[in-house]
C-alpha cells in the first residue's frame, strides 16, 4: 500500500521533472507542433479528429475563451492561437512551467499564462467555450478528480478535449515500469543519459529495413499486423522514441519524458468514458492508438 508522504513525493518528483524539462528544452518540439504537415502536428490533430489545419481553425473559429491546461512550453497554446479568432482569449496554465511558456509565448498578443495546480481551485479562470488538456492528467495525483475539475469551467455548450495514456501491452507495461523506476530517482543529467542510450536504441531501430508481420498473440497484447522493426519494438516492448523530423537531443528530452516522471498513471477507453459520464458530459469523439485515449465532448446547453 503507498503511504501519503510516497504520494507526496512522487508528486514532488514529477513535478520537478517537467521543471527541468521545460527549463533545459524550452523549445522542445516547438517549431514542429506549428510547422503545417509535420508528424507532430498531423498526429494532434489526428487523434482529435481534425483532418486538416484549416478543420482545426474551423472548429475554433467560433470559441471565444479558450483554456490549454497543463501547457508545458506553451507549443499547442501557440497553435491554438494562431488559428483561433482574432478576438479569442487564450489562456495556459501549467504547475511546473508556467515561466518558460511565458517567455515562449510573449509575443502572442491573445494569450496569456497562469501557474495553476489541475487539482486546485481553478475557479478564478472564469469559463470556456474549448479546454485542451492532453499528455497532462495523467501526471496527475488523481485524473479522475483534475477531469471534473477541468469539466466545471466549461461554458454551456463548451467542449472539451482529453488524451492520457492508454495501458498498453503486457511487456511493454513491465518495461516501462521497469525503467522508469530506475531512471525517475536520478538527477537531471543522469536521467538524460540513461535517456541518450534508449533513444539511438529507436533510431538504430528505425534505421533497421524491413518489416515484420505477426499474428495477433493475446497473453501479451500484441495485435495482428505488418510492422516496421521500430514500430514493433515500440508498441509491444518497450518506449524507444525515434523520429527523423527532430534533433537527436529532442527525441532523448521526449524519451525523458516518459521515463522519468514518477506519476504516469495509464488508463482504459471505459474508464475515461466513465469519467465524462459522471460530468454530464456527451462525447462526440474518440480516438484510441496505441499510445493513448483521446477523447473531445460537449458540456449541455444552457
């Protein structure tokens, strides 16, 4: 059973490795959230059902207020603002990095950023017609509780939009959890060289020709399919980020990411259905991959 003072220092911890995160990498993955055709832009806008940046811009053209919460570096604030309306207010709030997207995003004349815990009184924000929080509540003490809070500020109408990690396959779990329980106590530098190993492992992965097709063999999650080597490694074995579009030093920070915050819970589709059937909430639409859940629903009319 895990004490509180655990809990609480687990927090902490998570805390302070998105503090140095963004702090070390405050232009992580920046320019290709907002560069057109990127894989990081067109797998955001995928799992959230848009086809097209000008589908997203469309979508946004008629909300007013708009909360990214949970912003990191302030990336998708960034692209939320500058297909938004004109006269849209975009606000980002985030507990760890709020500074560095600040800094980030001070030339956005319609944003502005707050430090902010999801689990705290969110109440002076005010209300909005779109709340992002994605790749967030699941560095959370308590998804289930940050959801509902987020889920108050919606305006009648408003929508909302989820991703959180989605518990993955049998192997892979044990990996994961595997390292990270060795990578989540060392210090910054440490970490990021652990980090540095486990990246050249996905692009030496990436890099190997060919393809593998499997069965799908159930006792470890492992579902029919034809498979780049890299992919296959990646979806059932373990977390070796590789893509070509970024530095190698991004992909070892997004590598990072993963493995060394100790708060990193993982979910089921029917257990964040339940949470937006306990808001009140009515999905209009779900997106499940291999990584992670994404869900966007509408808050009741007045």
């Amino acid at each position: 059973m895990t004490s509180l003072s655990q809990n609480k220092n687990a927090i902490e911890s998570t805390r302070t490795s998105f503090a140095d995160k963004w702090r070390y990498n405050p232009d992580l993955t920046f320019g290709a959230t907002l560069s057109e055709g990127s894989e990081i832009q067109k797998w955001i806008l995928g799992r959230n059902g848009f086809q097209s940046l000008a589908h997203f811009a469309q979508f946004l053209k008629g909300k007013r207020r708009i909360l990214d919460a949970g912003c990191g570096n302030g990336r998708v604030t960034a692209l939320i603002a500058l297909n938004a309306a004109p006269d849209a207010t975009i606000v980002g709030v985030d507990f760890s990095s709020a500074p560095v997207a600040r800094a980030n995003l001070a030339g956005y004349g319609n944003v502005h950023v707050e430090a902010g815990d999801l689990l705290g009184d969110l109440g002076g924000l005010g209300k909005f017609d779109f709340i992002y929080c994605q790749e967030v509540l699941h560095h959370t003490a308590d998804p289930p509780r940050a959801f509902a809070n987020l889920a108050k500020l919606l305006a009648p109408a408003g929508e909302i939009a989820i991703y959180v990690y989605k518990l993955k396959a049998t192997v892979r779990e044990f990996t994961d959890e595997f390292v990270r329980q060795r990578l989540s106590s060392l210090p910054y530098e440490e970490a990021m060289a652990a980090a540095c190993t486990i990246t050249e492992l996905g692009r030496q992965l990436h890099r190997a020709a060919g393809s593998i097709t499997v069965p799908a063999v159930d006792v470890l999650g492992i579902g029919a399919g034809t498979y780049s080597i890299q992919r296959f490694v990646y979806h059932f074995f373990m977390k070796c980020f590789w893509n070509d579009e970024l530095s190698f030093e991004e992909n070892v920070a997004i590598n990072y990411d993963w493995y060394h915050p100790q708060t990193a819970s993982k979910h089921t589709l029917p257990e964040v259905r339940d949470w937006f059937g306990k808001a009140g909430l009515a999905i209009v639409h779900e997106h499940v991959d291999e990584y992670g859940i994404t869900v966007r629903a509408l808050a009741p009319s007045a």
